[in-house]
C-alpha cells in the first residue's frame, strides 16, 4: 500500500472523491483516516455553478463530515480577485442562481451594463445571456472566467463547462479570458495563504492533468493523478515531464 505523507491534502470534488450523485466510500474512509491523523483537509472544485454551502451540505450526506473552512471553489478565488484588484467595479456575471448569490453576498454588484462580465459554468444558460455578455465584452468590459474546465463529468458521459461556454464567447468576440480555478497561480496563492501551508507540505488530488494535476506541478505541491474521472491512462502518452503526475493511482483506493 502506498502512503503519502503532507500537512495539507487538498481534494478535487467530482471524478475524484464522488461521481455525480455516486460517492467513493474509500474516498470517505481515508479523508477521515487523514483527519484522525491530524492532516489539514481542503476541497477544491473548480465547478462554481454552485455555492461553498451547496458543497457542505452534498459532502455531508454522502458521509464526509465537512467543516466549513474546508470548502473552496473557483468562485472564491474569482470573487477575491475582484475585491483586492476590482475594488468598485460592476460584474455582469453569466452564471447560475446560485453563483450570482455568492457573488452578491460577497458584496459585488451585479449590473445587466457592467465594467466587467464574468463567465462560468451556467448550467441556467439562455441565448439572451449570452448576447449581453457578447455585447458587453464587444463594448470594451473586460472579460474574466471563473475556470477553464472544457467538461463537467456526470453519472452518464460528460456535459459542457466553463471553458465551453468562454471557447463560444471568444469566438464570437475574439477576446479571451483571464482565468481563474485550476491551474492558475491566483487558485494556487489562495489555498497556500487560506490554510497557512508551504507548497512543499501539500499534496492535491485530482482526476484531470489540465487542471488539478498542473496546478500542482506549477505551485510545487504534490501532483496526484486518480483514474477514476475524466483522464485514462491512455491520456499520459507522450507528456513532458512537467505535465506528468508525481503519483498515478486508479483511485483513492489505492491509498486504503
């Protein structure tokens, strides 16, 4: 049995410790083992069409006994980034009901003719909201993301995310994005200063190579692939060393 030996353990949500509405029953067992042991626990998700309390209250029944400081999502990193370096700017943000009340709460004013436009994983998308984000980035708003995630997993094959929605929005108006999520360095900042943890003593576990395993080959934590979401083995031929995972496990299991 291997084992891996961090301070801070931080975890990718789905493909990596559930499936859709299918929890990992080793996932649970070894997060609590981890906790037991006095190891720091954090979820990472960089799927933001839901609220930090959304997160608690699924992680909770599926037996995982969540605290509320160890749940992130790329919203967060999005909404700080707003606060310490968009102080005063209005968002246009196209997202769901439930992201926009992250956003509001938070104290960042939702405007339909806004400075910014801030595009996600909306799974409430509509033509219309499309359009005025369009028009909006056309007219000269700049243009930021909360993630770059081309597909969410699910119980049965893969849905559009994040960065399918940006992909159809840049093509329309040619601008990109500013990124936020896995693997950016902003994502990487937050987690280290949120927790109090060096990179040296984290470790984060993920099932995809473009995002959660090269967040963690660009922050210096410990990069560990699970087979049990989007990326198959077949998907790590021909990798450069700084995109291969330092550990490879078919799941967590592995770890039990």
């Amino acid at each position: 049995m291997m084992k891996i030996d961090k301070k801070l353990y931080v975890f990718d949500m789905d493909g990596t410790v559930y499936l859709g509405e299918n929890v990992f029953p080793f996932a649970v067992e070894y997060i609590k083992r981890l906790r037991a042991e006095g190891r720091r626990v954090l979820f990472f998700t960089n799927n933001a069409s839901k609220s930090p309390s959304f997160y608690i209250n699924r992680l909770t029944r599926m037996g995982f006994e969540p605290r509320e400081d160890e749940i992130l999502t790329s919203g967060d990193v999005t909404i700080r980034f707003l606060h310490e370096k968009r102080a005063g700017k209005t968002v246009y943000l196209l997202g769901t009901e439930l992201l926009q009340k992250s956003f509001a709460d938070a104290g960042i004013v939702l405007s339909d003719d806004a400075d910014i436009v801030v595009s996600s994983f909306d799974t409430e998308l509509t033509y219309k909201k499309l359009e005025r984000a369009c028009t909006l980035i056309r007219g000269g708003a700049e243009y930021l993301c909360t993630h770059p995630d081309f597909n969410c997993p699910t119980e049965d094959g893969f849905i559009p995310d994040s960065g399918a929605i940006a992909a159809a929005i840049t093509a329309s108006t040619g601008v990109k994005p500013r990124f936020f999520g896995k693997p950016y360095a902003d994502t990487a900042k937050m987690i280290l200063s949120y927790t109090g943890c060096e990179a040296s003593d984290a470790c984060i576990f993920g099932d995809r190579l473009y995002t959660d395993i090269a967040l963690g080959k660009n922050s210096g934590m410990t990069a560990v692939l699970v087979l049990s979401g989007e990326t198959k083995l077949q998907d790590l031929e021909g990798l450069s060393p700084q995109q291969t995972p330092d550990i490879i496990l078919n799941s967590i299991n592995d770890l039990i």
